[in-house]
C-alpha cells in the first residue's frame, strides 16, 4: 500500500479515560463518512484520521490537513468540508475556515 500524499485529521474529542468530552464529536454526526465519500468522489489521495483532543474546543469541530499544516475551525457542514477539499484541489486553504496560525 502506497503511503498517501495527504493525512487529514478529524477531532472526535476523546480524552486520556476514553470519554467524548469535547464539542468536535458532537456536532460532527456523519462526517467523516461525507468526508471519505467526498474523497473518493474526487479521487484526492488523503488519509482520513480521526484523532484524540486536538485542544481547540473553542473554535470546533476541528480538520487538519498534513502536510500543508492547514488547521480549520467550525467544520460542522457538508459546505465547509466542501470548501476545504476545493482548497486541497486547488491548492489555496479557504480562509473562512482556517485558524490563523
């Protein structure tokens, strides 16, 4: 299996103990399965991961694509998942969603 050129990281907000804690989970209720969809759709060559806590649960739910290191905030719609894999596409992040670095 050929390593992926991307690796996109999805909060799910587990903790240390195992619980969800964290608001990511909560408002993200069939998203990584969009995501795959999408994905595939478009024929990108991505990894999807989801992860521990990433500790902004201020700005959630939480997407990171690596190895751009492009952090984004507020993806809970199909519209910013869209948006951000347009700017994978494109090669430019979609400012409305990322966390200024």
């Amino acid at each position: 299996m050929a390593i992926p050129a991307r690796q996109i990281l999805v909060c799910q907000s587990f903790r240390v103990a195992g619980d969800k804690k964290g608001i990511c989970h909560k408002q993200t209720d069939g998203f990584l399965q969009y995501l795959e969809e999408e994905i595939l759709d478009r024929g990108l060559d991505c990894l999807v991961s989801a992860t521990t806590c990433l500790k902004q649960c201020e700005s959630g739910p939480i997407m990171v694509v690596q190895p751009e290191n492009w952090w984004f905030k507020g993806v809970a719609s199909e519209e910013a998942i869209d948006a951000i894999l347009d700017g994978i596409e494109e090669g430019s992040p979609p400012e409305a969603y990322l966390i200024a670095g």
